[in-house]
C-alpha cells in the first residue's frame, strides 16, 4: 500500500474514533479507540514501539511512538481543546518510518 492511500485510511480511522468518543477523555482512550478501529480496518500497527533515532549514522537514542501502523505512519495522540493544523510529512526525519504525523 502506498503512502497516500494508507495516510487516508489512517485519517478516516482517526476521525471514526472522534465521531463515536467525542470529546474529553484522556490520551490513553483515543490510542486504545485508534488501535481497534485501526486493527478492525485492516491494518497492521503496533502501539509503543521503540524507534532507534541516528545522527549521521550514529544511534542517538530511542524515541517509543505511540502507534506504527504498517511500519509506514507514526502517529502521536494528543488531547487538545481546539485543532490548530496538523500534517502530514513524507519522511519521518531520522526513523526508518515513510511518513509521520507531526504537530504544525
């Protein structure tokens, strides 16, 4: 599965969890709620995962995600009042992840 499409579904997941859950729970709830819906859809994702981060080629540390899905799309869960913007990028920095969601 390709980037775009596999980003789409993530997105249409993540937006199945606000309309049924809505608001004011605590992070912990929505990954849980992603992570079924996730799984239900089809897809493969792993929650807390270990990523080793390099520095030209040098292992600086372990950064733990809240969820991988199809070792393609690091998500991180936040509970905010209010969206400001989020994105979507095509390269996950210094992991070995194709594309990261990442606050704007």
């Amino acid at each position: 599965m390709s980037v775009h499409p596999l980003s789409s579904k993530v997105i249409a997941c993540a937006f199945e969890v606000h309309s049924v859950l809505g608001s004011g729970f605590l992070e912990a709830v929505y990954l849980e709620a992603l992570y079924q819906e996730l799984s239900s859809s089809g897809l493969s994702c792993e929650k807390e995962k270990k990523i080793s981060i390099s520095y030209k080629g040098r292992l600086v540390g372990q950064y733990r995600t809240d969820l991988v899905i199809e070792d393609s799309i690091v998500i991180e869960t936040k509970c905010v009042e209010k969206i400001a913007m989020g994105q979507i990028y095509p390269d996950a920095g210094p992991s070995s992840c194709e594309a990261a969601t990442r606050p704007g």
